[in-house]
C-alpha cells in the first residue's frame, strides 16, 4: 500500500517548462535512464536505473567515488571493533539541503522505517546484517530493538550480527541512505514529492514528469559544491534502446544506458570512442518460479538449464563480450574462492540437448504432447530478442513458450509478486561481497523471485556469515552456491558487461565494474567534441 501511495505522488509534480539546453540551466548533463524511477523515496528504488538518479540526490555514510569506489560520504571516517561487530562512524558537518544539519539521528530513523514490515522496503533485507534487523523486518521486534545508537548528533554506533567486511561499501547502498527525519515527520511520506525533497547530496529534485525526465539542479548548501561542474542534469526515461541511440546520435543525448546490441557492429566502427564496455560485477539469469507446480519437479529445471544455449545467446544474439554462466558469483568477487558450476559445463551442447530431450519424456512430454509455459520479459528490443531465441532453445525439448513484454518497473512488480512462469532477470552487485548474490535465493529474500526454499542452504549462509576468517567463510559460501546449481533452481545465463555510450565531450566517465559515474564527477569540455 505505502508503494501505491508514493507512485500516486507522482501526479502532484510540476511540469517543466523545457528541458533541452538553455542559458538559464548553466552546463547541462542530459542522461538516457533505462526506465522512469518508482519513486524518489530510497526505501522504495530497486533498479539499478533509480539508484543512478538518487545518488546524485541522497549521500550515505560512504559514497561512490569517481571509479565506483567507496569513499567517505556523510561520514568522514569510521572505526570497526577488533572482533568486527560494532562499526562507529563519524559524520562531517554538513546539512539538508533546507539548512537543517543532518545528524546520526536521521540515519537511525531511515534504518528504522526500512525495516519497519508495514513499510515494505524492497532492499530491507540487505540491512539484515545489523543487530535484530531481521527480527524487525519479521515483526518479531520493535524498530527500537535495532542495534544502533547515536552517542551525538555527529556519532553513529552500529552493532552487527555478524562480521561484515564490506559494511563501508553497502552504507553507499540505498538501503542505508538517511532520510530527512524532520521533513518526514511533516510531510509523512510525502516528503518524497519534488515540492517536498530536501537533499543531503549535491544535487536537488527539481521535478518529475513521469514517464518522460527527472530534472536535478546542484544543490547550493552541498559540502563539496565548489567541485560539482554540472549544474542540470536531465534523466530521460527512455525504454527503447534504438530510440536512445537516434537521440545520441542527434546530439540529444550526453550519455545513455543500455544501448542496443543489435547496433553493436555500427557503433563499433562509427562511435567508437562512446562505447564503454568493461566487465561488470552483474549477473543475468532465467529464474524459474518455483511456486508453479511444473517447477516443483527437478527434471523440468534440469532439461531447462541443459537447453539454454548460453554460448549461443551471449555470442551470437548479444554480441557485446559477456560471458556465458555456469555459476551465480561472477568473475572478480572479492574474498570468494570460485569453483561452483553446472554439472553439465563441459558437456557438448547436442549431449546436453539429448538429455535434455529425455528428463522431459521422462515426465511424459514428447513431440506430441507439449508443455506451454509463459516467458515474461521487458519491453526493451534486446530483452524481446533474447527471450525470441530462448523461446526457439525450448521448443527444441517440447516447451511452447509464450512471450509477455512489460514495461521494466513492472517487470520487477510481477516478478516479486511470483506473477510468472519464467523470466530473464539480471542481479548487479550492491556491494562486491558472493553473500550479496548467494541471499537473493535465501528463504523470504525479496529479490528471491522464484521462492526457492531450502534450510540446508539457509544455513550455510548463516555459518559462513559468523566466520571471522574470510577464506572459511568463502568456502562455506561455495558449498551454498553449489547446493543451488545442483537443485537447478536458476538457468545462469552470462555475465555481464557495462552497456553506456558517452559523449566524448562529456570528462571524468570511468567505466568500473560497479557502472556507477556519479554526476559530481563529471564535466563537460565541448573542445572535446571536436578532436
């Protein structure tokens, strides 16, 4: 309910008079966004698309620095306890965009509300790591049980249950952003309306046209202001790739995420110089919905993950250099050993699609007898190509797959909800830690799309997050990540890389394997353009 209440604040913005350069904005950033956000309120955001546009809005404790790193942010600096429990930050002087100073007290009440269960924070799970976090969010406690305490208004105390070494990276996370504790108690949940959003980051809400832009002006009373170079930036919701590619081309455009891969071989030879591919620390996957009695059988899962041609998709219908995927961890987690795959990895493909053939007959399939299955997808024309051809792998083993595009925020919706059969789904990292990706498939989690279920694993998780030593914890993670491969319970499909295309005028885009270029880092030399 409080989602409907915020997507319905949207109707209450003020329209913007035009948003293409003009003398009056100063230097401008137009961005391309792979979809319009769901909200302003970060206890709501889940796309990797929102947290671009919130982060040049709200500042946590640390913050993303120009390479993705994180860096200090509301906090300067921090200690961590020898036995890695309690974690004290020290927050800089700096205040709310309205003038009122932000305080350790704003960081308790954002924590609280996040994982209050009549709130429904998508992400709440991720602060799980803090002292009677999960018992909150399951109702079994009061908000007030949480194990934080602000000893001042500039100190914050957070005990954890558990060692967390990469605590300092998830506070640049949404989930951990303060919100305004004096702006919320006036407004409610209407603080997140564009008339109502006071800031802490360096750039302000200036307004939200849905479905077409959200435009940020610099935020005057920003700590770091006399460093921030743009002082507009545009974010176009814009679902078709194809369409933003014109628009680049045009001039329309400073930057855009994703491109189309179908362009790939044009862009290559005629815009080399905007193509910005490196590897990335995500994930796509098909996630199968376990709460379909089909799914229940392990054969079906199986014949399923052995069809799923993944060499084919990544390097013939995609294109762009992912890898395919045997595993759920990608390549390049920190203080993770690897070692967890597919059974089948180095099957030939026509061994595999043989087998494939027989776990369905098994279960009374054949040429004439059928299995229809919906496949639920975005609307984006790479998204629509790569379920066409998932659609012809499966048919090849007795699966008739019907195709539903939606739009990207519904997509998340219906995949939440368990309101589908199978669909691609991508996990991008919030933080570079192998727990982040292994608890999407916890019991409960909210990004556990397919409602996999399984103590055994669940356990491992919970032992392997109790371990000081890093390699033991990594070991017991493994051991998890292999029991879910051996269920079958998601097809891996590659890993990722970073699809932007940016200006050449457009300075300071690094590509990192996070994809986050915050917009205080960049600038704009139109000399550029011209070399």
């Amino acid at each position: 309910m409080m989602r409907l209440r915020t997507l319905c604040a949207c109707a209450f913005v003020v329209a913007l008079a035009g948003c293409s350069r003009s003398a009056d904005q100063g230097v401008t950033l137009n961005r391309g966004n792979f979809a319009d956000i769901k909200s302003l309120d970060p206890a709501f955001i889940e796309g990797n698309w929102e947290a671009w546009l919130l982060g040049d809005v709200l500042m946590g404790l640390t913050t993303e620095g120009p390479r993705g790193e994180p860096v200090a942010g509301a906090a300067t600096n921090w200690n961590v306890s020898v036995d890695g429990l309690t974690w004290t930050f020290h927050l800089r002087k700096h205040v709310w965009s309205d003038g009122v100073p932000v305080t350790a007290q704003d960081f308790i009440f954002a924590w609280r509300r996040e994982l209050d269960p009549k709130t429904a924070a998508p992400y709440a799970y991720n602060l799980w790591v803090v002292k009677n976090a999960h018992e909150i969010n399951t109702g079994k406690l009061a908000t007030t049980a949480l194990g934080v305490e602000a000893p001042d208004d500039k100190t914050l105390v957070v005990h954890l249950e558990h060692p967390a070494p990469y605590l300092a990276e998830l506070m640049d996370h949404q989930v951990a952003w303060p919100i305004p504790r004096h702006a919320y108690l006036k407004y409610g949940d209407a603080w997140a309306r564009p008339q109502n959003y006071v800031s802490n980051g360096p750039y302000l809400v200036k307004d939200w046209i849905p479905n077409d832009h959200v435009t940020l002006v610099k935020n005057p009373r920003f700590y770091d202001v006399g460093n921030v170079h743009i002082d507009t930036v545009n974010y176009y919701a814009i679902t078709d790739s194809e369409e933003a590619l014109r628009q680049f081309r045009a001039g329309e455009l400073d930057s855009q995420n994703p491109f189309p891969n179908d362009e790939i071989d044009w862009m290559r030879a005629n815009i080399p110089r905007a193509l910005k591919i490196v590897p990335y620390l995500g994930t796509t996957y098909l996630v199968m919905n376990l709460e379909h009695k089909p799914f229940r059988d392990i054969r079906l899962r199986e014949a399923i993950n052995l069809a799923f041609d993944r060499e084919a998709l990544a390097e013939k219908i995609r294109r762009i250099g992912e890898t395919p995927a045997y595993h759920i961890v990608p390549p390049g987690i920190a203080n993770y050993p690897g070692g967890a795959a597919l059974a089948f990895q180095t099957m030939p493909f026509a061994r595999r699609l043989t087998q494939a053939q027989a776990l369905m007959r098994q279960m009374g399939y054949g040429p004439n007898r059928h299995l229809a299955l919906g496949f639920t997808t975005s609307t984006n024309p790479d998204s629509r190509r790569a379920a066409a051809a998932v659609q012809g792998m499966l048919a090849k083993i007795y699966i008739d797959l019907t195709l539903d595009s939606v739009e990207s925020g519904m997509l998340l919706v219906k995949m939440q909800q368990h309101d589908f059969d199978i669909g691609f789904a991508s996990w991008i990292a919030d933080f570079n830690d192998a727990s982040n990706y292994l608890d999407l498939l916890r019991t409960g989690a909210g990004e556990n799309y397919g409602d996999y279920r399984n103590p055994k694993y669940d356990a491992l998780l919970d032992k392997a997050q109790q371990q000081t030593d890093l390699k033991i914890r990594g070991q017991i993670m493994r051991q998890a990540e292999q029991i879910a491969l051996d269920g079958y319970v998601w097809a891996p499909a590659y890993f990722m890389v970073t699809r932007d295309i940016v200006q050449p005028y457009v300075k300071g885009w690094i590509p990192n394997i996070k994809d986050f270029n915050r917009t205080r880092w960049l600038r704009i030399d139109r000399s550029a353009a011209a070399q």
